[in-house]
C-alpha cells in the first residue's frame, strides 16, 4: 500500500476529516465516506480479476463524490482541494481498468 499513491492521498483526506470540528450526522457522514474511500482502493487492488477491481474502485470514486458534495456544502475550499486530486487519480484508476 505504500507505493499506492491514491490510497495514500485517501488516507490523508481522512485524517484530515478526522481533525475537523464538525457535529452530528455531517461529521459521521463526511467521516464513513473518506474512509470507505481508502477502504474500498484498498480492497480493489488487492483483487486479481479487472471486474471485481473495477467494481471496488469504482464504490470508492463514489464515496468520494459524496465527499465532494460535503465539501461543497460546507464550502471548504482546502479539503475540496485535497478531494479533487482524489477523484482525478480514481478517475485514471477507473480508466485503466475498462472493460473490454
């Protein structure tokens, strides 16, 4: 996982959430969702068929919409930031994975 470099951008953004001072449901939320991005790419790459990888990074590109759409709402601009470098690099890893 340490050449990795999306789990390690995802693993970031999570710690980062971590520190932020936010309650309730959007702090849960904003939480489980950049976790079960790291979770998923994790997951993803250690499968060995195209198919079931393909199908975990891309519930990850989808945790990390959601994660997009908290940070538009709380209208934190460093953590957009940090997310969108995410869903640039899921996106390749999407890509790479194509079906045929």
């Amino acid at each position: 996982m340490q050449n990795f470099r999306t789990y390690q951008l995802a693993k970031v953004l999570y710690l980062e959430t971590r520190k932020l001072r936010l309650r309730g449901a959007v702090r849960d939320q904003l939480e489980r969702a950049a976790l079960s991005i790291a979770t998923n790419l994790a997951e993803g790459s250690g499968k060995i068929g195209e198919k079931d990888r393909r199908r975990f990074y891309s519930m990850a590109f989808c945790s990390v919409r959601e994660v997009q759409a908290i940070t538009l709402i709380l209208e934190n601009q460093e953590l957009g930031q940090q997310i969108d470098k995410i869903a640039a690099s899921c996106h390749c890893l999407l890509r790479a994975v194509q079906p045929s």
